[in-house]
C-alpha cells in the first residue's frame, strides 16, 4: 500500500513539473490519467503492478 501511494505521488509531481513547463498540458494529463484508470481495470494492471513492484526493488537495491 505504501509503495502505491509513493508511486502516486511521484507520478503527480511528474505530471505538475511537466505541466508547469510546458511539456504537457492540462488536456494531455487528464487523458493520462484516464488510461491508468482504464489500464487498472483490466487483465494487464497485475503485469503492471508487478513489474512497478520489481523495479521499485531494484532501485531499492542500488547503492550510490
């Protein structure tokens, strides 16, 4: 459960620093968040939940 709600937020600060440069506008991140919506509810969100999962992992694992 944390790891989804640090995703999340994450995933929302991208989308602001994106919008706030220019890069994506509003229309585009409301059409990015419909797909996760979408992309949730279908057969493929436990591929994406586990591969979200395993690269959390290995960025985890990395020592600088």
């Amino acid at each position: 459960m944390a790891l989804s709600i640090s995703a999340v937020v994450l995933l929302a600060v991208i989308v602001l620093i994106l919008i706030r440069k220019g890069g994506m506008r509003i229309p585009h991140a409301v059409v990015c968040s419909l797909l996760g919506f979408y992309l949730a509810g279908t057969s493929i969100a436990p591929s994406i939940h586990s591969s979200g999962r395993s690269l959390a992992n290995l960025l985890s694992s990395l020592s600088f």
